[in-house]
C-alpha cells in the first residue's frame, strides 16, 4: 500500500494571490534567512498582470523560458544562476503553468542536492529535504501544484524527478490568474487533467480515494466545458485531478504524448489532444472529449504527415513504449503481449 505524500497547506480563492508576501514574511521570520527566489512564467514578463510590488532586493526573479518543455541542461542552468546569487532563500515560489512549476519543483531540489538535475530524474532519488517552496498555478489541469512530479526533458528522455522532496509545502490557488490564458491552451491544458482522470480511473494503480477524485474531476470538467465556464471550478478540478494522478497512473496515452512530444518538440497538453483524440478504442470517454473540443470550437490538426520519417515514427514508437509503468499501469504486467511495437505505430499513424 502506497503511503502518499500531500500538499501540507493550501489556499482557495479570488484575489488570494494578494497573501504572497504575507506568506513569504512569515517563512523570513521563521527561517531567518532573507530573499526568496520567484520562478515565473516569461509569458508574465513585462506585462502588468501580477502585482510584484512587494519584491525587494534580497528577492530573485527568474523569468523561466517555457517555450519549450523544461530540459535538464536549462534547469541546472537557472539552479546555478540561484546558487551564485541566492543559494539560501527562505523559499521558492513557483508561478505559471506545468513547465514554471516544474522548474521551481526541480531547483529546490537541487539547492540542497549535489549534482545535476538529470541525476534525479526517476523515482525517489533525492536524498536532502529541499528548500521550502510555494506553487502557484496560472492555468488549470496540469495538476503540477499537487503532483510529486516535476518533469524534465533529458538528453535521452523526457522523465520526472518522482520524489515526496517535489511535492510543493503551498499552493495558492487563485483563480482570477487564469484570465489572461489563450483560449486553444486553456482547453489544451484542461483536458490533460480530463485525459489524467480517465487514465486513472481505468488503470490498475488506484484506489479508492484516487477514484472519488478523479470521478469528481471529470465531473466537474463536464460542467465547465459542456456547460458553464467557472474558473475555480476548474482550479479545484486540477487539484483533485493532480492528486488523484500522483497517486494512481498515467496509463496508454500519456506514453504517446512523450513520444510526440519529445521528438516533435510538442507541448505537452496538445500532443495529450493530439494522442487521446485516436485512442477512443481504449477510452469510451473520447466521445466525450470530442464534444468539449467541438463546443469549443477547436479543431486539432494531424500532425504525423506524409513529413514525418519512418525514423522519427520508430523513435516516437520507442519512446512510447520505455514507459513501463505506465502501460502496466494500463494493460497489466504482461502489457508487452497485447500492446507492441506494430500496434503503437499503427495508432501514431492514425495521429
Ligand atoms: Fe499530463
């Protein structure tokens, strides 16, 4: 039986935002150190959307460039630009989406663990308590602010640093930060968390908690989308979404996103849209998010074409099938007997 780590504390509510810094106040009386290192979304930069009116100059802004997926070599190079600045802050905070949140999770880790970041990539390899940090979303359904998960694209694959170490301490929840996604990455990103819920609900690896989660999640997803939009809503969506996956599993459609998403530089919420669109086969609930895309006027495109290499659809192939747990999640043990190489080519094609 899993002994499952949680968020310790979270706060719920419009405009919450606005209790950073009474939050990071009391961490400076508690600690005694001074500064804390803010890891925000780029997409923020400039824009006069977050009020950071209370920095100081002991505090250290890292715009994270999330055009692309965060990979080890770009983690440990904002862990160094940290350690050589403010190697002792009294927190880190994670503002943005999946990716910001993730390189917030991956530098706290590597402020109090020797070595780079591709050393930890794997399941609980983190050896020292990190430093105390706060994740703050700005879109809703990649259930990083509550997964134990932060994940990194390495130099031979994508693989997340997998420790109770990477669970945030606080999260702010504040659903007045989701007014300024782009439509297409809204939706994009919410249905992760729906494809996230499906994956659990009909893996081998949950339980009864994870399933009321998920259940709930999925629930709420459907009213959002199909009926009325509700930002927190939706926020409390990931959340429980987030947790139910932490605990349980990915299962089929998650491998093929990393194989997509690594070889064709794909963001991870569309190559999700992208995969779970052909895997109705597997997942009754496809129709389901057909009609959300539909009503939401977004139309994917195909994206393996006559241009994509009969090396690059091996490689997606490979890639696809390294995530064991995953697919045993999915499919039982002997996963390799019912889901082969040929198989996963034939659903790429469809992709
Ligand atoms: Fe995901």
């Amino acid at each position: 039986m899993k002994n499952s780590k949680l968020v310790q504390y979270y706060m719920l509510g419009k405009g919450c935002f606005a209790r950073l810094p009474e939050l990071l106040e009391q961490r400076e009386k508690a600690t005694s150190l001074s500064g804390s290192v803010l890891v925000i979304d780029h997409f923020f930069q400039g824009k006069n959307i977050l009020d950071l009116s209370f920095l100081s100059s002991a505090d250290l802004v890292i715009w994270a460039d999330t055009t692309h997926e965060p990979t080890t070599d770009y983690v440990d190079e904002l862990a160094d630009k940290v350690k050589a600045s403010l190697p002792r802050p009294s927190a880190i905070v994670g503002i943005g989406g999946g990716s910001a949140l993730d390189i917030a999770k991956a530098i706290s880790v590597l402020l109090t663990n020797p070595g780079k970041s591709a050393e930890y990539q794997g399941w609980d390899l983190v050896k020292n308590p990190p430093v105390y940090k706060i994740g703050i979303p700005t879109i809703a359904g990649t259930g990083a602010e509550f997964t134990r998960t932060a994940v990194l694209t390495g130099p031979v694959k994508k693989l997340g640093i997998n420790s109770d170490y990477s669970v945030y301490e606080q999260v702010i929840l504040d659903a007045d930060l989701l007014k300024t996604v782009p439509h297409e990455q809204f939706v994009y990103t919410a249905m992760d968390c729906f494809v996230h819920n499906c994956e659990s609900l009909l893996g081998m690896q949950n339980d009864a908690m994870t399933i009321a989660m998920a259940q709930k999640s999925s629930d709420m997803i459907k009213e959002v989308f199909l009926g009325e939009m509700d930002h927190e809503k939706l926020l409390i969506a990931s959340s429980m979404g987030g947790l139910a996956i932490a605990n349980s599993n990915v299962g089929i459609c998650h491998p093929f996103s990393y194989g997509l998403g690594y070889v064709l530089g794909l963001h991870h919420a569309f190559a999700i849209c992208v995969a779970f669109n052909q895997l109705g086969e597997y997942y009754p609930e496809v129709e389901t998010f057909k009609k959300i895309l539909h009503k939401n006027n977004i139309v994917l495109p195909k994206i393996i074409t006559d241009g994509i290499t009969s090396e690059q659809l091996d490689h997606m192939a490979e890639l696809t099938l390294m995530n064991e747990k995953p697919l045993s999640n999915a499919f039982g043990p002997d996963w390799r007997n019912v889901f082969g190489k040929d198989r996963v080519i034939e659903l790429l094609k469809r992709m």
